[in-house]
C-alpha cells in the first residue's frame, strides 16, 4: 500500500516535473528590434587627464562606436544618399565629412545594387524620370537622430573622500602620492536631435559605478605615473565602456516612448510595384519583413528641401498606408514588394517607413 502511494507520488512529481519544462520550452522569444540610424555629433569629457597622454574624447568616442555595434539601438551612419536630378540614381553627395575614396565607394556599392534589382533600369539616359517629391525627396539624406553625448562626472573614492576625478563644478588631482580606491563612480548624459527640425527629441542622464576593487587596493604615483597605465590600473575604461553601454540603452528606450520616434526609415526609390528604402541588413531587417509606408505633407521654414530650411512640422496624408513585404535586405538598403497597390496612388520618394510586423513576431496559434 506504502509502495503504490509513494510510485503515484513519485509519477505526479514527475509529469509536473515534464509540463513545467514543457511551458519553458514554449516560452516565446524576445521580440525582435530594428536598428536606428543615427549620426554622432560629439562625445565629451573633461581634458583633466589630455596632458598626461590620455584623451577622455577620443577614448570615450571610440568605446562608443563599439557599443553600437555589439548591442541592438543604433547604427552610426555617417554617409547618406540624395538625388542630383530626376534622371540618377540616389547618390552621396561629399559633404567635407567624409574622404572622397569612402564617397565614392559608396555610390559604387549602391549603384551595383540598383542595378541588381532592377536591370532594366539604367544609370544614364533613362527615358522614364523618377518622380521626386519636392517636399519630401530630401527626407533619405539625414539620418533619424543626431546624438550629443557627455561624461559630466568621474570621481574616485576612498570611503567617503574623493581621491581624484571631475564634475561640473572642479578637478580633483591625487593630493598625495599614495592613495587607496574602493568605489568609482560616472555620470553620463545624451541628447537626441531631430536632424530637420534641430529640436531636442529626448535627453537622460546615467550613473554607473565600479566597486569590485580588491580589499586595499591602492595606487603608488611613484610607480604608476598619471596617463594610460594609470587609466587601466585604475578600471576607468572598463568603467566607461560601462557607462557608455548604460547611456545607449537610457536614450533608446526614452525615445521609445515619446510619439513619433518610434523605429523608422525612408522611401529610397519608388518603381511599379516596389520600393527600395534606406536601412538594409545592419539595422537588422530581414526577408519577410512587414513594413508600411505614408506620404507625407510637409511645412517648411524657407524653401522645401532646402539646405537651410528648416522643418516646422510633418502630416500624413494616406489614409490606408501601402504594406511593404522585405525581399532582400541587401547592404544600407531594402528592396520590398508593394502588397496593396494603389493604382490612383504612387508611394513618393522620401516617403516614412515604419513597421508593421517583423519576422518572428507572428503569435502562437492557441490549440482549441
């Protein structure tokens, strides 16, 4: 009897065992999300240390560009297209920022891809202009934002007593040759830009901390000079990096939740029943994509598309917007098929692109 109530016991402890592990297989993946292109406009810091070999800019700046790249916010983009004439491809232009080999490589690597696509198109001589808004063609040559960035703080404790470091207010040097650190601590701060209106979209400051210093670790200024190796010994580039990969995902998720800054991208070129639009593989978009796509109206403070005119203001005029389906997320462009056509309708350069639904994120049909 003992024996028969301790095997059911043992079989219920077991399929609960089987239905818990069943349920963390179902569990359903994280949601995908797309990449934003942005363009950094500065990172700084304090040059309290610029003396001693070490640069907290450049550092910082670097560091940053990594982040980017390893997590899932941002692609720093840096080189755009635009339109010469009706009669062109989409081309970057040399704006100054750029050296003329990368310009030119990029023109090269888009046009291959144009005509990839679409090889009855020609570079030259086409018969069939390409209709450009003249308010809205100008919308692919600028990224989403423009991100300003700032170390405002690092200060290095001992206890309660700052050993060295900056804020806003001062610079603390080491006042002795010896001292001991337990905790350091960064302040960060980044702001986002809209690039057309230069309206301040969003802005957060971030605190990171560096404890794990052993018992008693202490520096010797007789042995280890201020510059680089005081900088590793010290942690602060691990404490940077830190708080740099902090301060990216503040901003993005702040962004996240304001109107209209939400993930998007613009209508690169308009043909028939497809579209090609800027954003290809590195902002993680994939084939199978869902995107959907307006017009747009536009009220301008001096000419449209000027190169000094600034943007007062955007409204949608599509009332059903045009769903786009991802065929080929090539490289810093997407080539997608139009699967509502309008045939009273043409989907314009320059047009905003936003997500429908991405690959992966269809739910599970639930079992009746």
């Amino acid at each position: 009897m003992k024996k028969s109530v301790y095997m059911k016991s043992f079989s219920i402890v077991l399929l609960s065992g089987l239905v818990m592990a069943n349920k963390k297989c179902d569990k359903a993946p994280e949601a995908r999300q797309l990449k934003k292109n942005v363009k950094v406009i500065g990172m700084s810091a304090s040059s309290f240390l610029d003396n001693s070999g070490f640069n907290f800019s450049e550092t910082a700046q670097s560091q940053l560009s990594g982040v980017f790249f390893e997590s899932n916010e941002f692609f720093e983009r840096n080189t755009y297209p635009s339109y010469t004439d009706t009669e062109s491809f989409p081309v970057v232009k040399n704006t100054g920022f750029q050296k003329v080999g990368v310009v030119t490589e990029a023109n090269n690597k888009a046009a291959v891809q144009l005509k990839a696509w679409f090889p009855e198109m020609k570079s030259e001589s086409r018969s069939e202009k390409i209709q450009l808004s003249r308010e809205s063609s100008c919308m692919i040559s600028r990224p989403q934002h423009l991100l300003l960035g700032k170390i405002n703080a690092l200060e290095a404790f001992s206890g309660g007593s700052l050993q060295f470091g900056f804020n806003s207010a001062a610079v603390q040097l080491p006042v002795s040759g010896q001292f001991k650190l337990d905790k350091m601590r960064m302040d960060l701060s980044m702001h986002a830009f809209d690039p057309w209106t230069q309206e301040k979209m969003g802005s957060v400051n971030s605190e990171v901390f560096k404890s794990d210093y052993k018992v008693g670790f202490g520096i010797d200024l007789g042995l280890i000079h201020i510059g680089p190796e005081f900088y590793r010994v010290t942690g602060m580039a691990e404490t940077t990096l830190k708080g740099l990969k902090q301060l990216v995902g503040d901003i993005y998720k702040t962004l996240a939740g304001l109107p209209r800054q939400e993930w998007q991208t613009r209508v690169l070129l308009s043909r028939d029943n497809y579209v090609v639009i800027v954003g290809g593989a590195e902002l993680g978009l994939k084939k199978g994509d869902r995107l959907k796509i307006e017009n747009e109206v536009h009220d301008w403070m001096g000419e449209p598309c000027g190169e000094s005119s600034t943007l007062l203001g955007s409204t949608s005029v599509t009332s059903k917007p045009w769903i786009v389906e991802i065929e080929d997320a090539g490289n810093l462009m997407s080539k997608a098929k139009v699967l509502n056509i309008d045939e009273n309708t043409s989907i314009d350069v320059g047009a905003l692109v936003r997500v429908d639904q991405l690959v992966g994120e269809v739910p599970a049909k639930k079992k009746k």
